[in-house]
C-alpha cells in the first residue's frame, strides 16, 4: 500500500460493501425521552458521594479494557462532535442521531466518540462548584450522551476549547474527571492536553495513550491511572535518523492537542516548542491513517473565526501536517459543519452540535469545499472499512438525517 503522505482522496460514493450508515434526525419522542435525563442526579446521586453512577459504570464501556472480537471484515467508526457544552435540544437531538447512526453499525464497531472542546458553556468548569466531582460532568454530559443512548458508552477522547479556559474555569477539573470515582470505567478520556493513541485495525484494540510533552502532576495521574488501557507517561523519544521511512502499519492514530494554548504560546513566544513535540510524534508515525485533533479550525469560512485559521496555518501548523502525512484535521469552534481539502489534508469542522447563536454566517471571500449554516446540527462519522485500506468521512446533519458531504480516504 501506499505511505500516508500519497494518500488519495475523492468525494465520491463509497466503494463496494462500505454501505454508508446515516443518521437520523431526532424528532419530538425522542426529544423528550432523552430529556427526562437531564436532571437524574439531583435526587438519586450527590456528586461527592463515593458510590458508583449507575451509567458511566455501564459494561458497555468494556471496549477500554478488551479487545473487540475477532470479524476482519468488520468496519471501524468513530463519532466527533464539538462545542456540546450547553444540553439544549439541539444537542440532544445531536446525541440522537449519533445514537441512531450506531444502531446500523455492526455490533461493537463503534471504537470511540471525539469531543472536540467548549464542553462546558458558557465558561468551563467552575472553580467554586467543586474539581473533579464537579455535577457539571453528569448534567452537561453524562445526561446528553450517555444515560439516554447506550450504544455511545464508549470511550469519549476530548480536549480542551477557548472555552474551557474562561475567567474563573478550572480546566484541570477535566483531565481530573479522568480519573474520577464518578467515572470508574474510564469513559471520559482527556488524560492530558496534549496526547496520541494507537487503534488496530486487525484486532481494533485502542491504546495505549502517549502524552506529547512534560506534564503538570494531575496530568501524569491521568495518564497513569485512567481506565485499563495500559497508558503511558513518558514522552516520545526523537526517532534515529532514517526511522521515518519505515513501511507502515495497519493503524490509525489520533494526535489530540491543545489548540488554545499553541494560539496563546504563539503570542508568549512558545510555539516552536509546541510545533515541535506535535512533529516529533508525527515522524515516529508508521501509522497507516493519522488524524489530528484539536478545537480551533485551520480553515473556516465562518466570518468569526477565520482569522485564527489563517494564524494556525501562518504558525506552522499545516505544513507540520503536510510534512507528515497527515490525512485528516478534525476541530470545532465554528458553530457549523465545513469541509475543505487542502494540501493533502481533509479538514472538518464539527462544531454544530450547539445552538447556532454564536454563528456569524459565512466569509465569502474564503473559498471552501462545504460550508453548513445553523439549519443543520450535526456531527463527523469517520469509518474504516474491512479492507483497512479506506477512511471514509461523513457530515451527517442531526436535522434531516442525511449525508451532507462525503470524502474517502484511499491508501
């Protein structure tokens, strides 16, 4: 097969025996099913309490700790999502459509679900109400996608968004809740701010996490201790010279980082250093699909944000990606779904799952492959079909239940 930097991308339909899966669009009983969740703690469970929660301690979540059983034709999927920090009905109905796409998955292959920042509005985790056992986690989460739909207990790999990082928020509370009593089956996943992941794809096992850099202490507790995936601490090692052209193996991996932060480095004069631990992970890669993870898009054709596009690319940051071949960019931020190729990367901006009110409409002046506005909600299924040879991405819109835009991924 060819390496990651000649992959090949096409927005056409998908091959042979990788029948696209669609969502569905969440209508009013479903709505108001999923809503009757939303406020189950308050009677039966106080945050501070050490009991277990009945669903984040679900078996559901086994996928952290067990490899999933052995159908080599079986695909591989993974859900992102972004800017869900406020359990609106739009969110909800986000969560339903996901939920509804899972169901005609094949048993067990949903992998993962991304979170990809501003998870909680509208200023992160509040200092005063309480770190790890925070009932923000339960009522802004939990509630939305866990305890109504089952088939999205599985890991849920997240980072850090502007967000988070308010006046008065306690982002650490994140990585903290990682490791939390109320999370005993390790199903919230932000051990670090900045991290990888292998996936499998012969025996779709997930794991282990690496973090990119030093880490603060709650950071290395995170690590260490969250879930049963055999994580790692230390970071990766510059590869010798010449390792980077060693034949690829049959995996994906996932680069989560901090977005927020390389933007506010950039400004402190900390960047390179940045730049550097993302590079150094991406050249040891020899996986054969590499997606990279973070808040802030590089590009959008939002009016509001496009310039923190431009600054990310200006940094850096796109040509590390391209350098490495990087295949796919997913962020949030911009309160809509976008699409758009550029220098061999796919990049997708998932972050409609909120209320459009943040949305300033579209730069014309930007060009762009897709560009959705707030009449559709929605999220990013990525699939790996049973060949292992292509990634194919859908923006699936929670509104209408239907396909708004399709780029596969050949290798």
């Amino acid at each position: 097969s060819s390496s990651s930097s000649s992959s090949s991308s096409s927005a056409a339909a998908s091959p042979a025996g990788n029948t696209p899966v669609r969502g569905a669009p969440c209508d009013s009983a479903t709505a108001t099913a999923a809503a009757d969740h939303l406020h189950p703690f308050h009677h039966h469970h106080h945050p501070h309490h050490s009991h277990s929660h009945p669903s984040l301690s679900t078996a559901a979540a086994a996928a952290l700790s067990a490899p999933a059983p052995d159908h080599t034709a079986r695909p591989l999927s993974i859900f992102a999502v972004a800017d869900a920090g406020h359990p609106s009905d739009r969110v909800l109905g986000v969560a339903a459509a996901m939920h509804e796409c899972a169901k005609g998955l094949p048993p067990e292959s949903l992998r993962f679900c991304l979170l990809g920042g501003d998870n909680f509005y509208p200023s992160g985790i509040r200092k005063e109400v309480g770190g790890t056992a925070d009932e923000m986690f339960l009522h802004n989460w939990a509630a939305v996608f866990v305890h109504p739909f089952p088939l999205l207990r599985v890991p849920w790999f997240g980072v850090l968004g502007n967000h988070d990082y308010k006046k008065h928020a306690n982002w650490g509370a994140e990585i903290d809740f990682t490791v939390s009593e109320l999370n005993p089956q390790g199903i919230w996943q932000i051990p670090h701010r900045a991290y990888y992941l292998t996936v499998d794809l012969e025996t779709q096992e997930v794991g282990p996490l690496v973090a990119m850099c030093d880490m603060e202490e709650r950071e290395r507790e995170g690590l260490e201790r969250a879930g049963t995936m055999g994580l790692l601490s230390a970071p990766v090692e510059e590869e010798a010279e010449g390792e980077e052209q060693r034949g690829e193996t049959a995996t994906l991996e996932l680069f989560a980082f901090d977005s927020k932060k390389m933007l506010d480095r950039a400004v402190e004069g900390g960047l390179k250093e940045d730049l550097e631990q993302l590079e150094r992970c991406l050249r040891a890669s020899r996986a054969r699909f590499k997606i990279v993870f973070a808040h802030h898009p590089c590009y959008t054709a939002g009016v509001h944000h496009g310039e923190q596009g431009d600054d990310l690319r200006e940094y850096g940051l796109e040509e590390v990606m391209r350098r490495h071949g990087v295949d796919v960019y997913v962020s949030g931020h911009e309160h809509a779904l976008q699409a758009h190729c550029a220098e061999g990367v796919e990049h997708f901006v998932v972050g409609a799952a909120t209320h459009g009110a943040y949305y300033m409409g579209v730069d014309e002046a930007r060009e762009y492959d897709y560009r959705g506005g707030i009449e559709h909600c929605g999220f990013l299924h990525m699939q790996v079909d049973g060949s292992r040879h292509n990634l194919r991405c859908a923006l699936i819109s929670s509104t209408t239940g239907e396909e708004l835009y399709v780029r596969n991924v050949q290798k």
